[in-house]
C-alpha cells in the first residue's frame, strides 16, 4: 500500500501555497462578515488575517499568550518559525492535515501533529514523507525506527532533497505546562540520521493514551531552521 504520506512532485511543490491562497481568500471573507469582531478587524479593512494580526503582537511573556489563547474560542497554538513567534490560529483541516497562517504570507502545515510542512519563511519545508508501519511514528505504542524523506526549498529558491533514518525514545509520562492546560506526556526524543552524514535532533511530546503530540521541537532539515510548537486549544 502507498504510504499516506507519499505525494506526486506537483503536490509537493504546489500545495502549502495553494493552501495558503484558500485560507486568504476564506479569512477575508469571514473579516467582511465579523467587521465589528476585534480580533478580525484587520480583515474586513483589507489588513492582515487574523493569525497575522496575533503574531504582530510579539508577545514575549507567556502569560500574555495563555491569557490571549483562553479568550479565543478557536484552536490555536504558541509557534516559533524562527523569524515570526505568537499565538496562531486554526486556519483549516483535513484528511490528518492541519493548516496554521502565520502571518506575512507564512503557513505551517501539521500532519497528525507533527511537522509537515511550510510556506512563506525564508527557506520552506515543502513535504515530510515518513514510511514505518502506522500513521506516524509516534502514533505507534512502541515507536521503532523509521526512515523519512524531506524536501526543502532553500534561501535561493532551489529544491533539496534527503532521506533519513529515524529513531524515537519515549520516556514515562511527566507533567508538562502548556498555555491552557497541565498534562501529563511523555518526552520523545527523536533522532534522524541522515544520507548526507549528517544528524539532527528533536523532541515531542505525546499524550501517553491516544499519542496524540501536544508540542514538539524540530529542525526541519541538516542546517535548517528549528520549529517549535505547543497545542494551546486542542482542534480534536
């Protein structure tokens, strides 16, 4: 069976942007329609989306981006792309795939709530392909090794592309503070070593029952940029 996470180059290429052109079109529509809202009052005037208008905030302190997460009804999460941070907001779903605006033409796509891809940063993660039995690795009870493919547009505009071999090692679940919530979740160390010699690390944390991630911290490639992200109202 072809693995989920295969996908023709086109698709590659061409779809965290063309998701992105829809989530524009949509929070435009949705900024005419709630002019009176606060928190999309930049849309209906032709300014920036909502996710934008949040990042824009800078906020630094933790608290402020706990207190901003429980007054919006709407999923969201605390993202550091490295050259933009905040609180960003939900912007579609589907099939396992979860698309975030960032603000400044950005978007973060999660699959199964790991990185999967990017648009609109300096360099862009164009796809994650991860092949091992299940959904995602760390879907799996005992996570064993698996191999990976990512391709990356770099700072010049050209596509690179390597494979990997990865490892997770989860430990015994521990509370964590996230932005609306303690919960208990286990810390999974992941390694990927790659074709090229290279190796790089991350971590994720899961909850122990439904493995669902509830934050995580990757570099996306050898020599990429690191992505951090933490579930502040969940969307499931």
């Amino acid at each position: 069976m072809t693995s989920p996470y295969r996908q023709g180059r086109a698709a590659v290429q061409s779809r965290p942007r063309a998701a992105f052109s829809r989530l524009s079109r949509r929070w435009r529509r949705l900024g005419l329609g709630l002019g009176a809202s606060a928190l999309l009052a930049g849309c209906a005037s032709g300014g920036a989306s909502p996710a934008a208008a949040i990042l824009g905030d800078a906020l630094s302190d933790p608290r402020d981006l706990a207190g901003q997460a429980a007054e919006i009804p709407f999923a969201s999460l605390v993202l550091d792309a490295g050259d933009r941070r905040g609180l960003v907001v939900l912007g579609a779903e589907a099939a396992g795939e979860t698309y975030w605006p960032a603000g400044d033409g950005g978007l973060v796509t999660l699959r199964h709530e790991g990185l999967h891809a990017t648009a609109g940063l300096p360099a862009d993660l164009l796809d994650s392909d991860y092949r091992g039995p299940g959904e995602a690795p760390w879907r799996a009870a005992s996570p064993a090794e698996f191999a990976v493919t990512r391709t990356w547009q770099d700072a010049d505009g050209l596509p690179r592309r390597l494979s990997a071999r990865g490892r997770l090692r989860c430990e015994a679940a521990q509370p964590v503070e996230l932005p609306l919530a303690t919960l208990a979740l286990e810390r999974c160390a992941m390694t990927l070593r790659w074709e090229n010699g290279a190796t790089t690390a991350g971590v994720l944390w899961r909850e122990p029952h439904s493995r669902r991630l509830w934050a995580g911290e990757e570099q996306a490639w050898p020599e990429g940029p690191t992505i951090r992200w933490e579930v502040a109202r969940q969307w499931w």
